[in-house]
C-alpha cells in the first residue's frame, strides 16, 4: 500500500536573505509552518524575528531565497509572494499584527475593526465582528471610544481583532505580550488558542518565551539572523541551551 504524499505546508520560507543596506539581518533562513498549527519564533532582541514576519507580510523586500503560501481562494498549490504586494498578500489570507500594536488612535473600535475588513465584499462582516466582541468583550464595551484613549492591553486586543475582520488562513502576531499586565498576558495567550482551534495558524515572535513554547505546537529558536534551533515546543522547551537562555533556568 502507497503511503500519502506529505502535506504541503501553509507557509514555506527558504534560504531567506534580507538586507538592511549593507547589513544583512536574515542569513538564509528556512522554516515551515504547517495548516491548523501554532509555531512560534523566539530569540533574543535583533535575532531577526520581527524582520521575518515583515518580510513574509511583504512590509520589506527579500534578498534573496522565497516565501511559498497557499492562498485562500486558488486551489492547494503554494505560490511565492515574496514579490507580492502587501495588500495582495492579505487578500489571500496572511494577516500581520505588528509589534507596536498600530492601532488607528484618532479613530473609534468601530472604525479600526471595519477597516480590517476594507478587502472584503462578502455578508459575513458583521458575523465576525460579534466574533471579535465575543472573544475580547471589552471591546464591544468600548466600540465607539477612541482606540488611541484605551489601556495597552485594550489596544492588542484591537489589534489582534482588526486583523481577524479581514478572515485571515493565518496569523502573525509580533509580541502580542509586550508590556501587559500578568492577566493580560494570559487573556492574549487564551485568545490565541481559541483562533487556532477555530481553524487560523498562528506564526508567533514572543518574546515571553515559557508561555510561547507552552502554547506552540512547534519552535524555532533563532539567534542572529539563523535558525538555532528548532522541534516540537516541548522538545525545545526541554532542551538546556533554552532553558538556561530563554527561560531564566540554570
């Protein structure tokens, strides 16, 4: 009996190189994300992190190597976006919530969440907009505040819920943690869980490395611009070069 070809994965990044200039910030990196999973990325600051999920958004220009995603709409083929728009990368279904949360601050809850969903021309909108007041309700308490008057916690949330209104296949979420309260912290990694199950992959940069590594299914460590390290979450969590570097154990 023949046994199934492997599963093409959603997301596959090969040999990527990106220049900054002179300076080159990824040395070829190579990493796949498989459909219906959480894979998160830590390292430590300028390990390039942040830099990958911008060039896989098509925010910055690779160098060299290739980004392969199989759209939304199109089939179960991957095609190369590392030359796309990235406007026509999130019409085919990879959202990116950057570091920084970039929230529409003059701006009410209301206007940011119907502007994530400025591609769309189906009927569903507003089903996903109760889907986003379902799973962050302070927000549906706050849709006609300013974003740029709501508490750091509020305004990831927004984040997060402005790219779920564009439906997005997949998710990259850039330090959905950073500078929230413990509770927060757990909300944010609670919200992330429930869209995984719900059917969305999750690329992660987290720099909260014990609750990234508990959530992923699978881990890459990178550390100047190269992948380190990288294996099932709990195998990298186990290994003493993480545990003693990442996760504060001797």
């Amino acid at each position: 009996m023949m046994s199934a070809p492997p599963a093409v994965p959603l997301l596959a990044v090969r040999d990527l190189v990106v220049r900054y200039g002179n300076i080159e910030a990824l040395h070829g990196i190579s990493l796949s994300v498989e459909r219906g999973r959480i894979v998160c990325l830590i390292g430590a600051n300028g390990a390039g992190k942040s830099t990958l999920l911008r060039a896989i958004s098509g925010l910055i220009p690779a160098s060299a190597g290739s980004i392969a995603y199989v759209p939304r709409i199109g089939g179960d083929q991957p095609q190369a976006i590392h030359k796309w728009r990235a406007e026509r990368i999130v019409a085919a279904g990879l959202s990116h919530v950057p570091e920084g949360r970039g929230v529409f601050g003059q701006m009410t809850v209301q206007e940011n969440l119907s502007l994530g969903a400025y591609l769309r021309r189906d009927n569903e909108i507003h089903f996903d907009e109760e889907r986003v007041f379902a799973l962050f309700p302070r927000l549906r308490e706050r849709r006609g505040q300013l974003a740029g008057t709501l508490s750091g916690g509020e305004q990831q949330m927004l984040a997060i819920g402005r790219s779920l209104m564009g439906k997005p296949h997949m998710l990259l979420l850039d330090e959905p943690s950073l500078g929230l309260a413990p509770l927060l912290v757990e909300q944010i990694f609670r919200v992330i869980t429930t869209i995984n199950r719900e059917g969305t992959t999750v690329l992660l940069v987290e720099q909260n490395a014990q609750m990234a590594l508990r959530t992923a299914h699978y881990a890459y460590v990178l550390e100047t611009g190269k992948v380190a390290l990288e294996g099932p979450a709990k195998n990298v969590a186990d290994d003493p070069r993480v545990r003693k570097a990442y996760l504060g154990e001797d």
